[in-house]
C-alpha cells in the first residue's frame, strides 16, 4: 500500500509541473507584441528538478523557445487532458483514503481479536483441573495382640508372628495409594492407582555362583504394585433413560464385589469384608459394564458383571480360561443415591485355579497348593439396610474350592517343611493341607455388619461378626473359627478418621484329636505312615487384638 501512495504523489507532481508549464506558456503568448519574435524562457530548480516559466529564487535559465513553435490550442487541449487526468487522479486519491481507513480499522479489530485470542496450551493449563485429579489413600495402624495365632490378615500384607508371641504389637503403614485421574473428553476417565506396601519375605541369603551369598534385603521394605489401571466411558447409554450413566470399563479393576462391599460396609481401613477376607482380590485384570436401571429418577437395580483372568492383580495368569463375576442389587422400594433403603444382593463367581493347562490334575493335590485345573466358585447373598445415621448387613457366603491353606494361613501359619521330629506343626499342617487343599473341599459362612452414628457427635460405633466354614464336608472340623470386630469411629474431618477396636478369631470347637486315616480320607497318602496316628490337639489357638486405624482420604 505505501509503495501505491508513493508513486500516486510522483505522478501527481508531475502532472502539476506540466500544468504549470503550459499555463505560463499560455500567458507569455498573450503578453508578447506582433512585432518582434517573442521567445519563451524556461528555467530550472536544480534542486527539485521542475522546469518554471518565470525566474525565481535558486532557478537557473535553461533554454528559450520561439513562441511561434508552440501550438496554443494544442496546449488547451493539453491543459484540459490534464485536468481530467487531476480528477481522475483525485477520485483515486479519496479511494486509497478510504481504503487506508478501512485497512485501518480492520488492523485494530485483528489486533484486538488477537489479544483475546487464547493459545491451545494457556487453555489446556486453565483447565488443567477439570481434567485431570490427583488424590491419595493411606491406611496406618497401631496394633498388640493379646493372644496370637494362625489365621488370615485382618488389612492386607498384615501379619503376626503366630503363637506364643503374646503381646507383640507394630506400628504399620499396609497402604499408600496414589490416584490419578484423567478426563481427556466427556464420559472417558482414565485412572492409574500405584500402590505401595509393605513386602514380606522370609529372612536368608541368595546363592550367587558356587561360593558367594547375598543377605536378603526385602523383608519388611515399602514395594510398589500396580493397584488399578483401567479406562471407562459413561456415554454408551445416554439415549436410554433407564441405563443412563452406566459404564463400561477394561483393564485392570475393581471386582464386582468386593469395592462395592466395601463403600457399603464402610469400614474398610479397620478390616477386610467377607469374601475379600476368605480368599477374593479386590483388584481383577478384565472387562465389564456397571450401573443403576432408574425408573422415575430412582434406583431399582444396580448390577456390575464382567470376565477377568483366573489370576488376581498381582500374579501371572496361567490358564487358558477365564473366570465371570457378577452381582445383581436390587432395591425394590427405589434408592434415591447408591445404597438407600433395602437392598437384596447376590453375586456370583466362577472360575479355575491359576495353574498352566499342563499341570497335573490328579487327586491328590501337590502340597500346598489347590488341585491343579479344579474349578472354583463363590456366591455370596445379601440383605442390606442403609439409613442417613445407622446401616445394617446380613450376608451368607457359600464355596467350592474358595479357601486353601494359603488363604487360611496369610497372616500367621504354621511351618510346613521338616518332619515330625523337627517341625511340632509338621502333622498339623498335613492335616490343613488335606482338608483344604483337596480340590473338592465346599465351604459356608454367616456374617453380620452393621454401624450407628451417634446423633450430634463425630463418633460412629460399628461391629463384625463372621461364622466361617473352611470345608463343610469335614466332621467337626477344628479349622471352624468365628471373626468378631467392635470399635468406635472418630471423624476427625473430612479427610481423616480413626478407629479403635478390638479383633478376634476364634476356633469355636472344643480341643480334640484328629485321626491320620481320616484326614487321608480327602488326600489318601498325605501322611507317610498313617496307621493309628493322631493329629494332637488340632484345633489352633485363638487371636485376640487392639487395633488403632487411620485413614487419610484426599
């Protein structure tokens, strides 16, 4: 545009000089007299270049012409060309104004839109928050047992010393989660939740080479684990509005069961539920679709299914099947949140043990471990009750091939090698891994749950109590034990509570001998000369414990 304006004002100068020229040459021919030759003068501004008719200040004389040579009506009609190129040059003047001023205001409106304009990467960053969430789960405790003993882990990866270590106690951090949140479009959320806990490994050296031993460094350290890692989407059934909000979810996920028990039950940091006690991981790696069925905004059914490898989160999967769980809830006077009213649960789980299709499937299981290849369910059925300040839940529990010496064992269990002679528990755990490790063992169970607020206070009582049968087949079983729980509840705030409570398991039946050829009954041979030996004293002793939880949700 400027280059346009600068050769408008060349040409206009130009056309001005010539203007000027002819209208002096036209004046000089009228001024001169018939009787001599006139002569026109010229001359010229060195420093500007234009060519005058008349002499003035820094003009130099350039030439003189006879006027006779100069054709006057040639020169007007010059002159009126000029003129009508000076209008035409005027109107393109005003165009390139107005153009120029058009240019102008489009250039301060750019300008503005510019700097409202918001680069993609200030957008993502301003609402970074509303895609992304980082939060953090941790379970702490204080512990000391009264009595010890053998039996499961009342939190995960807690373990005591077994009996005769009365009043051992221990300071524990069993869980630290991070979770992280992400939402790229509406209706996805990707989550990853890394866990650490605390490892247990028995003490010793590693071989290395024929002559050298490292010490083990394991026992006791925080390790990592991968908690969750899945992907959801909540949008496939926005066209439905019975199925509205129900989702689908793959990867590694909680199980139909045991995270919804636990936000029913909601005392999770204090101890395990049911299922999740006996044997169930919380964590499976598959696939499945969840959600509420509403009628009139109201919950009638709530329901979660999927299919997942044999193997729980944190060991490989070997098999070449997979295992289905689903639970069904239904609420049959409507819910208006997620666990309102009365509510009938079942679920349902069946699968196979982790073993690889080659390993062996006989009878007589490989000690310590489940028959390989033999199928293995659960089915729990529940009636719950959630009010604003008090909930109350019945559960029976019923098994087959659920609960093996591993399970029974995870938090304190007797010691398996050795022999008769060198190991006191040796004929014990031989008469533990015949009733649980035979493949064909069913088990049963009763549990009650409830909790109170007490009105106008941060304090909340809750109590367990759990009747379990590790294999109902067997008479008289001295592996029968009861779990009861009792404690007060202190909501500190919003983020931290604390419980103190007592927990106990107790083997119910009266001590009494087991004979070897029964327990071979279920494993014949488990037991190297069986004839008319006995298992002493076969029913564990009992464990009795104080715990302080913490829980610090954010």
């Amino acid at each position: 545009m400027n280059s346009d304006r600068k050769q408008f004002r060349r040409t206009f100068a130009i056309a001005m000089a010539a203007c000027l020229l002819l209208c002096g040459l036209a004046g000089k021919v009228l001024a001169q007299s018939s009787g001599s030759v006139p002569m026109l003068n010229l001359y010229v501004d060195p420093s500007t270049k234009i060519v005058y008719t008349e002499p003035g200040k820094g003009r130099r004389l350039l030439t003189q012409v006879p006027v006779s040579s100069v054709d006057v009506n040639q020169l007007e009609q010059r002159q009126q060309h000029t003129e009508a190129q000076l209008g035409v040059a005027q109107q393109e003047l005003e165009r390139l104004a107005q153009k120029d001023k058009a240019l102008t205001e489009s250039n301060f409106q750019l300008s503005q839109q510019v700097t409202q304009i918001t680069p993609a990467w200030r957008h993502y960053i301003d609402n970074f928050q509303d895609k992304f969430r980082v939060g953090t789960l941790m379970y702490g405790d204080y512990r000391m047992y009264t009595h010890t003993g053998f039996q499961p882990q009342e939190l995960t990866q807690i373990s005591n010393p077994g009996p005769q270590n009365n009043i051992f106690n221990s300071f524990d951090i069993s869980r630290a989660y991070l979770n992280f949140y992400f939402f790229p479009i509406d209706g996805l959320t990707a989550r990853v939740t890394p866990n650490v806990y605390q490892t247990i490994q028995a003490t010793g050296n590693t071989t290395i080479g024929s002559n050298t031993q490292f010490a083990s460094n394991v026992n006791g350290n925080l390790s990592f684990r991968l908690k969750y890692a899945y992907l959801q989407y909540s949008k496939l059934f926005d066209g439905s509005p019975y199925f509205k909000g129900d989702t689908i979810t793959g990867g590694q996920e909680p199980n139909p069961l045991v995270a919804w028990q636990e936000d029913l039950w909601g005392f999770r940091y204090v101890c395990l539920t049911p299922w999740n006690y006996y044997s169930l991981s919380s964590t499976q790696v598959g696939a499945s679709i969840q959600g509420p069925i509403k009628f009139n905004e109201l919950q009638y059914v709530d329901y979660d299914m999927g299919v997942f490898n044999n193997a729980s989160f944190h060991a490989i999967n070997q098999t070449n099947t997979i295992q289905w769980m689903n639970r069904i809830s239904v609420y049959p006077f409507g819910a208006k949140w997620r666990f309102d009213g009365l509510g009938l649960t079942w679920f349902f789980d069946y699968g196979y043990a982790n073993a690889a299709p080659s390993a062996s499937s006989t009878a007589n299981a490989p000690f310590g471990h489940l028959a390989a290849n033999a199928h293995q369910m659960r089915q729990a059925f529940l009636a719950h009750y959630t009010a604003e300040n008090w909930g109350v839940i019945f559960e029976y529990d019923w098994g087959h091939n659920a609960f093996n010496m591993g399970n029974a064992f995870s938090g304190s269990g007797p010691i398996t090698t050795g022999t008769e002679a060198t190991n006191p528990y040796f004929n014990f755990s031989q008469m533990a891994a015949g009733f649980l490790n035979n493949g064909r063992n069913t088990q049963s169970g009763f549990d009650l749950m409830g909790h109170v607020h007490i009105p106008r206070s941060p304090f909340t009582a809750f109590g367990l109590w759990s009747l379990w049968q590790p294999n109902t087949q067997v008479q008289n079983d001295p592996l029968d034990f009861q779990r009861w729980v009792v404690g007060v509840q202190w909501q500190v705030n919003e983020f931290l509570r604390i419980a103190l409570d007592n927990q106990n398991v107790s083997y119910y039946h009266s001590q009494h001998d087991v004979a070897f050829s029964y327990v071979d009954s279920f494993v014949p041979g488990i037991f190297k000369k069986p004839g008319a030996g006995q298992v002493v004293d076969a029913v564990p002793w009992d464990t009795h414990s104080i715990f302080l939880n913490l829980e610090f949700s954010y």
